[in-house]
C-alpha cells in the first residue's frame, strides 16, 4: 500500500475569520492516518484569503474522508474542494 499526497483549498466565512485560528485547529485535529504536510494561503479576491492544506494518507479505502469531516467541523470553514491528488512513490 501506498501514500497519497492531497491538495485541499479551504475557504473562510468572510475576510475577518482569524486564518491562525483555523490553521492551528487544523494542526491540533489531525485525524489517525493522516499527516500534515504543508498549510499555506492564497489570496482571492476582496482580501479573501483560502488556506491551502496539503496531507497525506495512505491510499486505501476512506482516503481523506476523515479529513474532509474534520475541515467542514470548523467554525469560520465556509467551504471547502480537493484541487489535488497524488501518488507519493
């Protein structure tokens, strides 16, 4: 079995959401099987800030679903997409 590396794009409520705050809980509520890879943000429009989480898994059955469960879990989280999957060799 392998590892899978995921891009995730993590959009905020508003432009006010404290980004710290959604980062540190991100770190703090890593599900089992997952590891963190990279966080980082991208600016979007009118001061819109999305947070760019990378984490791998292994590639087996459920992938990132317990991730997915855990982002979509946190106030301020409007929304979120996986922009990328990858194989790790």
């Amino acid at each position: 079995m392998g590892e899978v590396l995921t891009t995730m794009k993590i959009m905020p409520d508003s432009p006010d959401v404290d980004l710290e705050a959604i980062k540190a809980t991100i770190e703090s509520s890593m599900p089992e099987g997952a590891k963190l890879h990279e966080m980082s943000e991208e600016p979007i429009a009118f001061g819109l800030v999305a947070i760019i989480l990378q984490f791998i898994t292994d590639d087996g059955e459920g992938g990132s679903e317990p991730v997915e469960e855990m982002v979509s879990g946190i106030e301020g989280v409007a929304s979120f997409e996986i922009t990328g999957v990858g194989r790790l060799m």
